[in-house]
C-alpha cells in the first residue's frame, strides 16, 4: 500500500506540471503544480469543486477517472464545451494545459461567472456513453471482469457454461501492458477473425498494485496462456500454434492459409485467458507419482471433486442416464468394445457406479512411470515424462539462482528466452546467456505450476511449463450464471443451485 501513497500523487503531479500557467491565469502560484497532494488541493479549487473529490483521488484505479473529470473542469473555465476539446484536454494534457496558459487569447473563467451550456438530446447521450465506457473500462481493468469457463479442464469444481466474476484486486490489478486498444473486447475486432482490437506501438512494462493477498497453493487462478504468444487464427486457443508446428511442420503452418490462416503474436495481456488451479508455488518442487501429487516431497492436498478418466465395464448394457445425472456425469461415452465405457469420475461418482449391478468393473486410466509421451514439457525423451507419471520438476523463484547445463536447460529455454527476454545458445557442452558463459540463471519474475482438476481432461503445466507471474489474471471469486450447454431452456437449462456460488 505504500507504494500507492507514493505513487498517486507523483503520477497526477506530472500532467498537472504542464499547467503551471493555468493556475497562474486563475490567481493562484505557478509553484504550487509542483507540490504532490497539495497541486491536487489547489486544483480542486481552482475548479470549484467539492473537497470529498480529494477522498476519492487517494482510491486506486477510481482516482484516474475523477482526474480525467478534473482536467474536463479546468478545459470548462476556458469555455471549451465542444466534445473534442474535452477529449484532447483528459488525453493530452501535457499540450492542451500549455497551450491554454500560454495563448493570450485564452481567459480563464472562474466557474461561478460561466455561464450555464444546455446541451442537446445527443451531447447528452453522447456523455453518457463516454462516462459508461471509461467507467466500466477501469472497473473490468482493475477491479473485477465477468469471464465465462470455456472447456471441462476444471469440472467438477467449474464446468462448462459457467460465468464468473474475476477479481483483479486479490492479486493485485496489472497496469495494462497495452493500453490502447477497443473497448470490452479481448484481442480482437467484433466481427473480424484477424484484425486486432490494440495497438502496440504504445506499450507499459510490467508492474503489479499491491493486492489483499498472495497466490496461494491450491488457488483457483485466471492466467494468460503462455503459449499463447503466438497463434493460428484458425485454431486460435483450440490448439498451440507450437504444437500445430511439431505435428504440420513450421513451413505448411505459415504458408496453409486455408487450414491454419494468418499467425499473429500477442503481447501477455492479450493472450487467450485460462483457469486453472494453482499446484506449486515459487520455490516448490513438484511430482506427480500414479496421478498423486507430490510438493516439497510430501503429498500434495487433492481437489475436493478432483475426476480422473475411467474404463466402466459393464453387462453389454449402458448406464442409465438420471443415475448419470445423479452422480453428476457427463461425456459417459461408448468405446468400440462391447460392454466398454470411457468417463471422467470423482471419487465419488467412481464408487456410486461401482455399486451398479450392470457395472463389473472400473479402472482408472493411467500412463505408466517411464512410458514417454511427447506432449508433455519439455517436449524432450531425456525426460521420460507422461501426465501422470511427472518430474520431478522445480519451480523458478524470482532472485533465486538456478542452476543449468546441457541436460536440464530443456526445462528452462522457454523461460529464459521467452518469458525473461534474454539471448540463449548452446555451443557443444556450453551454454551461452547473453553471450556469456553461463551455469546458472536467476529470474526476475516468480512462476507457479498450474493444473486442471478434470485432470486427464486438462492441457496444463504438464503440457507448455511454467506461467510467469506477469501473466496472473485475478481469482475468480463467485459464479452468477451457470448454464447447461446439453439442455434446453425448459429442461433445466439454468443451473440453480450454482448460481451466486463462492468458487473454491
């Protein structure tokens, strides 16, 4: 929180600067812009207004906006009523205040003479919208956005059709990455599948605002994919464009238009949003022994409604579907074998069916410790690693110096070069960081080990690494729609007794 007191007066001191003529044209020191909390102080009276306006500049996020209201007040003692003028005076101050204070033209009026400005049906309207879309801008940026859960990864904790309320505040809001962009879309144009909704010629560097708490293990958490850097706007999130390349070859990806289209990269704040719960925190070391978890080498606590792929095998005959829905089932799918079922159950749900007399058997589906597969990170067969067979694997800490070499330099590519921004090589037995020789390597960011609880219905950490904490999101924190995509309206559709739910 002490970085906020610093830095809210030092940010609004800076626009305020440029006005040291304005204040001197409305009777007051050309100095006092100068003076963090106190230019605010005169400013606010300058404008007439009133002294709980101060209260709420000292509030996170809802100071920009009454500040922007405050440079529309200084444009109003000038008579600058038109639309555009506002405009340019809240987006450039740093021009606008010099030129009202330096052009002898320009007489400051003191808000008690200017006369009243009726405006017409449309500047009315037209206000309106502006003071809703940058009100709501700075809500969904900084305090909470509605995200809806687009995949089963987190079933049966979230499921499909889910809409939730993301706090941005728990973790801290991010100061947008790119802040130019189209209102209330994520990263691209409404009726476009190509045109981007920003433009990056205006960027920030990553910073984080004090938040009311730390990520915790076992979080649920909304991130940006950080494999999505770059992407096909064909497959867009369906499938990584690093995979699309390992299974199509990098030439046909970028020359099949027809089945892969353009591919585009995105900065992290515009990289597709998932949700995933949190497994390992900076610092841990993480494995996963026959789908258990492991932290720190002591068993990791499991998701209350944790589900795992099951073989059903029954009688030849199928689960009737009112006892699927009264275990919660979905997707209880027939395989090509008689009698053979495929579904991902609970614990719960796994020891329900059991107890069916059609049912003869069910078993867990389980990749066997040393059986490789591919998919899953690093993406290398000196790692004989499968999802539920992994590791053991650390997680980076910022500031904490790991050590590297030929062998484990697999795990740590991405995050070097990708996610740090330095130059990687490898020479023979050497490994080449910037140029220099180098053993070992200390982050500047914290990471964290993301998993799905639908577990073998997961693209996860097992799959693309770790996630840089500069691509945290917030916590979702209460589901106020729930709907069902497989039934109707007047078949139960609504899910009513998840609605204004707490997300655990």
């Amino acid at each position: 929180m002490l970085e906020l007191i610093i830095l809210i007066p030092l940010s609004f001191t800076i626009p305020t600067i440029f006005g040291w003529m304005v204040f001197e044209k409305a009777g007051r020191k050309g100095w006092e812009t100068l003076i963090p909390f106190y230019n605010l102080y005169v400013f606010l009276k300058i404008i007439k207004k009133p002294m709980w306006w101060y209260l709420l500049l000292i509030f996170p996020f809802i100071n920009v906006f009454m500040y922007m209201l405050m440079l529309v007040e200084i444009a109003k003692c000038f008579n600058k009523f038109k639309l555009w003028e506002q405009f340019v005076a809240v987006v450039f101050p740093f021009i606008y205040l010099p030129y009202l204070g330096l052009n002898d033209d320009e007489k400051f009026v003191d808000p008690d003479d200017r006369p009243e400005i009726k405006k017409g049906w449309v500047r009315e309207w037209v206000d309106a919208i502006i003071f809703a879309v940058v009100a709501a801008t700075i809500i969904r940026t900084f305090l909470f956005e509605a995200y809806t859960i687009p995949t089963s990864s987190m079933e049966k904790s979230m499921l499909v059709g889910d809409y939730l309320f993301v706090s941005k505040i728990a973790y801290g809001p991010r100061m947008p990455m790119t802040p130019v962009a189209f209102p209330f879309v994520h990263h691209t144009m409404p009726f476009s599948e190509t045109t981007k909704s920003f433009v990056e010629w205006v960027k920030f560097p990553y910073y984080r605002f004090a938040g009311f708490k730390k990520v915790e293990r076992n979080d649920p958490i909304v991130f940006n994919y950080p494999e999505g850097d770059t992407v096909s706007t064909v497959w867009q999130s369906n499938m990584s464009y690093y995979r699309l390349v390992k299974m199509r070859g990098r030439d046909r990806v970028w020359n099949d238009k027809r089945n892969f289209g353009d591919i585009v990269y995105r900065p992290v704040d515009k990289r597709e949003n998932y949700v995933k719960r949190c497994i390992g925190l900076p610092g841990d070391s993480l494995q996963i022994i026959n789908r258990q978890v492991y932290i720190n080498g002591e068993m990791g606590i499991n998701p209350e409604r944790l589900q795992y792929m099951h073989y059903v095998h029954t009688d030849g005959t199928s689960v009737n579907p009112k006892i699927l829905d009264k275990f919660n089932i979905t997707g209880f799918d027939r395989t090509n074998q008689p009698g053979l079922f495929q579904s991902a159950l609970t614990e719960e749900a796994k020891q329900g069916i059991e107890r069916l007399a059609i049912v003869k058997k069910v078993e867990v589906r389980n990749e066997p410790a040393g059986q490789w597969n591919p998919e899953t990170f690093p993406f290398d067969q000196r790692f004989s690693w499968n999802r539920d067979n992994y590791g053991p694997i650390y997680v980076p800490k910022k500031g904490v110096p790991i050590e590297i070499d030929i062998n484990s330099i697999p795990l740590y590519n991405r995050l070097i070069t990708v996610y740090e921004g330095h130059d990687l090589e490898i020479d023979g037995s050497k490994i080449l960081i910037d140029g220099q020789e180098a053993t070992s390597f200390t982050p500047e960011l914290n990471y964290y080990w993301m998993m799905g609880d639908n577990r073998h219905n997961s693209v996860d950490s097992r799959y693309w690494g770790f996630v840089p904490e500069d691509h945290v999101v917030g916590k979702p924190e209460i589901v106020w729609l729930s709907l069902d995509q497989n039934k109707g309206w007047l078949d139960g559709k609504i899910r009513w007794r998840r609605l204004f739910s707490f997300v655990k």
